[in-house]
C-alpha cells in the first residue's frame, strides 16, 4: 500500500510537502525523504513522536539510540511507515536537529494502492520555501511559580549534603 502523507512546518507561514512512500518503507526511509525534500543536509538528528489528535507528544522513535547501554527507546529502522500511521492514529510529530529545533507536524492523507510504473518514494507537491532560520519558539513560564521561595526551602527538599 502507498501512504500519501502531508508533512508542515510549524511556522506561521505555510511551508509543506506532500509526499507517497511505500507502508512496508521504514521511518528511516521516510526520514530522509522529508529532510531530502525540505532541503537538509540529513546529518543532525532527528526523532518522530506519536501523538494524539491535539498533537500532544507520545512515544519517541528515533533515528539512534544515544544511550550509553541501550534503551527501550523504538528506532526509525526498525519501525515500518504501516505500523506507525493508522487511519486511527494518523499524526506524527516530526523533530530534525535538536539544537535548532525544526519542529513538523505529519499527517496521513490517504492509503491508496501502489500504480504500476510509479517510483516511491515521490514527492507529489511542494509548497513553500525553508527559511534561512527556524522558527523561534516562545515558551511561556508559569507565572505563579516563585523561584526565591524554592531556592530558601533546601532544608525542605530532602536533599543528601553529599549527594556528588
């Protein structure tokens, strides 16, 4: 089966591509599709995550596993396309260079059957051009939250004096 998926810039103005890949292709595959079609060199890490409808962030699937004796964490070229985006469960977030930041959102369009003479991985619309910068990202704190008070009440948190 041929997944038809949107792949879109978190920013403001509208920058995406429309891709089709192969269900049985891994997110490895389809990783370097996205970076090959948006314009990246391909050699920054990089993570997809599950989500909900409301994009909120679930489960890691990530291109390495940077942990010094192995993890649990699911990597991209163990995990096919097909097992990951489902008719319910048709949003990805999708993370390139984690010092940048490039933030996208995924999102299933359509399953459809593969066309004779057709090469897949393709790039059906290109919409939109990467800026030279990522897009700034505005983290709110809570403004309710004192730090002065936390920092006088180490007596209070249990802390071991010689912890290092």
């Amino acid at each position: 089966m041929i997944y038809k998926i949107r792949i879109i810039l978190d920013t403001e103005e509208d920058i995406f591509r429309d891709v089709e890949i192969e269900g049985k292709s891994t997110l490895e595959d389809f990783h370097n599709v996205l970076t090959q079609s948006f314009g990246f060199l391909g050699n920054e890490m990089a993570s997809f995550y599950t989500c909900d409808e409301r994009w909120n962030q679930d489960e890691e699937i990530a291109l390495f596993d940077m942990s010094e004796k192995g993890s649990d964490v699911r990597l991209m070229h163990e995990t096919s396309v097909e097992e990951i985006l489902t008719t319910q469960t048709p949003k990805l977030i999708y993370v390139y260079d984690f010092l940048n930041m490039w933030t996208f959102f995924v999102e299933l369009a359509d399953i459809v059957e593969k066309e004779d003479g057709r090469v897949y991985p393709n790039v059906l619309f290109s919409f939109g051009e990467l800026p030279d910068t990522p897009p700034e990202r505005k983290f709110e704190s809570d403004p309710s939250f004192d730090f002065d008070d936390t920092l006088e009440n180490y007596d209070d948190m249990d802390f071991d004096e010689n912890w290092n």
